[in-house]
C-alpha cells in the first residue's frame, strides 16, 4: 500500500535512512561542496533542507510528503504553491523505481492539488527521463523541452 506522510521531524528522520539507502545525493537535495557519498555533512545539509523549504513556518515553500510503500519510507512528494498553479516534485529510491509507485504517488498530488483549488499541475524533469516523461504524458500532461529539461503542465479546472 503506497501512502503519503505528512511531513514532521520524524518522518524526516526517516527519510533520511531511504535517501541514503537508496539514492545519490544528487537525486534528492541540492548539491553540497563535499567528497561524495552520504557524508556528515552532506546528512545534516539534507535535514536542513528540509526544514526550511517545508518544516519551518517563516521559511516554509512547499508542501511535503515521505512516500511510505507498506509501512516503509521509500521517497519523498511535494507541492510547491505559484498562484493558482502548483509544482511537483517526487524522488523514489531506487528499488522502487519501474514498480509502478511513481504513478500512485503522482494520482495522489492530482488529488492533493484539486482539493487544494490549484487550476494547473506542473513539474519538471530531465529529458533522459523516460519514465516520468511517460508517466505525466500517460496522465495527459503538454510536455515542453527546453535542452535537457522538460517541463510538463496538466490543467486540474
């Protein structure tokens, strides 16, 4: 079962341990001047991250979700607010990617996106990836390339 926690300094915690259990830095936070890999540093810069974008009020931009599969937190969903418009963003570790999660997760910020009164639904992507540019045009999303990013909108009114 594919659900979505609101995030706080628990779920935090624990994605945390399905970031560096299943992603590269790269692929989940921005990046950090650091040797690679999960270093202390890089750790504590994710967390910092986190609770400024989503956890910490005077700060907080966005909306965000630990994506748990049966219990066990395996990525991260976003909402970020524009106007009436609002952006997407998923990150999965690895072992679940190609499982049909991705999919689940996206039908579930559809959801969170209507209740919310949002008129458009966009996210963005890398052209080399071919499974969220199929996943968002399966869903009737326009996509858009501009270089390496793809910018996908579906109208939610």
């Amino acid at each position: 079962m594919i659900t979505l926690t609101p995030l706080d300094e628990p779920a935090l915690a624990r994605l945390l341990e399905a970031a560096v259990a299943g992603a590269d830095p790269l692929e989940v936070m921005p990046p950090v001047e650091d040797v690679p890999g999960w270093t202390p540093a890089r750790r504590s810069a994710f967390l910092a991250f986190h609770r400024g974008r989503s956890l910490d009020p005077p700060t907080a931009v966005e909306r965000t979700w630990v994506v748990d599969l049966d219990g066990t937190a395996v990525g991260a969903a976003r909402l970020e607010r524009h106007g009436d418009t609002v952006e997407a963003g998923i990150w999965l570790s690895r072992g679940t990617r190609g499982r049909g999660v991705g999919r689940e997760v996206t039908k579930l910020l559809l959801a969170e996106a209507r209740t919310s009164g949002a008129a458009r639904f966009i996210a963005t992507t890398t052209a080399g990836n071919a499974a969220a540019r199929a996943l968002l045009g399966g869903l009737g999303a326009a996509l858009t390339t501009h270089g390496e990013e793809v910018r996908t909108e579906l109208r939610l009114t």
